[in-house]
C-alpha cells in the first residue's frame, strides 16, 4: 500500500466515523466530546452569569441548569411575574439559595435603560463573569410580503440590543481582564431556512459581529460563544414575528413535532458555556448532520435544495408547513 492510498483510507475512514457521529448525536463532535470526556460544569460554581431572555423556553431552563453547579445567576426578560416563576423554579429544581438568584426586569429593545440596568445587574453580586444574550424571536413569513418594519423590529431585538448590552459588557469586561460573551443564536444562522427571512438575516449579523470580536479580541481573556439550536419545544411559534408589523404567529408547536427539549438543549448550551467553545449546534438528526452536509458542500446543497424544494425544507424544521405559499 502506498502513501497515498493510506493517506485516502484514513481520510474515508474519518469521514465514516464523522458521519456515523453526526447520526446517533444531537450536538456537533466538539460539544459531543465536552459533553461526553469532560464538561467542566463544575468551573460554573460561583461564577455570576446573567441570562436576558429568561423567562421561558432555553434561557429558564438555561438558568436551571446553570443553578444546579453552584453559578449565581441573574434574570432578564420583560415579565417580572415570569422571572419570579423561574427563580422559584431554580430554587426548588437546582437547590439554589434565595439570595443567589436575582430578577432584572428588562425590555432589551429599551437602549435608553441598558446602561443603568447594567450597572444595576453588576451591583446584584458585586460582579459579572458571563453574560447570555438569549432575548429573541423567530419569524414566519414569505420573503416578498415581509414588510420593511418587521425587519426594523426584528434587528432591533436579536441583532442591536445584543451589540447594545454586549459593548457595556466588553467595556466591564475589558477592566476586569476577563470575561466571557454568550450568545443564542440558530442553527439558520449557519444554513438559511426559507420562509425566515428577517429572522435568518438577523442571525447571520450576529455571527458576522461575534465572529468578528472573536478575532479583534483574539489572545485576550475575553470568550465568545455563540450557541446554535435547532429546533427546540418552546413558545417560539406562538411568538414569532410574520409579514406584518405587530404580529405575531400564533401557532403552537404539537407535542408530536421532532423537536429537542429545552432542558436538553440548556444543559448542552451549559456545556458549550463552561467549556468556553466558540460556537455549537445543536440539533436532532437528520438536521445536524444535514447541515454539515449543506454547509461543507454548497454544490451539493444546490441540487439537494432544487431536489426536495422549499416546503419539504420548511418540514424538516417545523415537522410540517407552517407557511402556505
């Protein structure tokens, strides 16, 4: 056997294992092998992370999880009622103590109260070692018929207070000399779904910014993480934006969709956090391994999307049509 032939088995033979991976895990292989080999969730004890978005869906449970390993955690999101809920929830579920969760009601899309409410979450525990941008909506729409404000709110909400909130948290960070940038994302801000428009635009800015900081802030003590989910069981539908300004969806996702659970996705996003990875997916198969493909091999993503066209693309996200066209 010559070199070369050697040098192609071991390349085929790693796509094998690569591919089989992809198919029996619900994470990509970096994630997988911190999950599995060593998670570091114990390095989360007596950190203070605050999470916005945390009412509901990933970022409640995000808290959970994060409460079970001894983190002090601060809560944001618009309904102070909601946030009182979860810290309950993170009292009972994670044993945490009273005092060690804090609520922060805040409307992210209000940049005139960032700066004080800022202030504000680093006077809670004297400190701020890891901020989760989690605030955000998803959208359902036909691209022509979206009207120009939705993109307006939508950008406003999952692209500009993120950089808002971020750049008061970098500043705070760069004093301390350390820090670490969370961000939800999507696994739409790696391929881009149809009947998403906005809401793929938005996500794909933050990876242009993130990805970009990441760079500018390379050798220093400051992480970024950008966390991407796929489709997850939540009240994601109900809320998301459509066409038209002040919308919302409406629909509710059935509990027989194939969608990941939001206690599993928080627990691999904690993972993600502790492990300081630059950026994660997180998705069921076949959506994981679907996006390496489209991702690696955009010849093959061309025909593979003329092949099966919009709507079945559109069902291997949603479980089904959830935009006529």
């Amino acid at each position: 056997m010559d070199f070369f032939t050697l040098i192609g088995l071991v390349v085929i033979l790693y796509l094998f294992i690569y591919i089989v991976a992809l198919s029996i895990s619900d994470c990509d292989l970096a994630l997988l092998w911190a999950d599995k080999i060593n998670n570091k969730l114990s390095t989360l004890k007596g950190k203070v992370v605050w999470i916005t978005g945390a009412s509901s869906g990933i970022g409640e449970h995000l808290a959970i999880e994060i409460c079970k390993h001894g983190a002090k955690v601060i809560l944001s999101a618009r309904s102070e009622e909601n946030l009182r809920r979860v810290k309950q929830r993170c009292i009972v579920e994670s044993a945490a103590l009273p005092d060690n969760v804090s609520v922060l009601p805040l409307d992210v899309t209000d940049f005139s109260r960032h700066e004080h409410v800022f202030q504000k979450a680093v006077q809670q525990f004297g400190k701020l070692d890891i901020f989760v941008n989690n605030a955000g909506r998803s959208q359902r729409a036909v691209w022509e018929d979206i009207d120009i404000e939705v993109d307006k709110q939508m950008f406003n909400l999952n692209v500009f207070s993120v950089l808002s909130l971020s750049r008061l948290a970098i500043k705070y960070f760069n004093e301390q000399e350390s820090g670490h940038i969370v961000v939800t994302s999507s696994i739409v801000g790696v391929v881009p779904a149809p009947f998403s428009a906005s809401y793929t635009g938005s996500k794909y800015a933050i990876h242009g910014y993130f990805n970009s900081l990441r760079n500018e802030k390379m050798g220093s003590n400051l992480e970024v993480t950008l966390l991407c989910p796929g489709p997850v069981f939540s009240n994601f539908l109900n809320e998301a934006f459509t066409a038209a300004p002040g919308e919302k969806f409406g629909q509710k996702v059935s509990p027989t969709d194939r969608r990941m659970t939001a206690e599993r996705c928080a627990y691999l996003s904690a993972v993600a956090i502790a492990n300081k990875l630059d950026e994660v997916w997180i998705a069921l198969f076949p959506l994981l391994p679907l996006c390496y493909i489209l991702v690696n091999f955009p010849f093959i993503t061309r025909q593979f999307l003329k092949l099966v066209g919009p709507q079945a693309f559109q069902k291997i996200r949603d479980t089904k049509e959830t935009v006529e066209t």
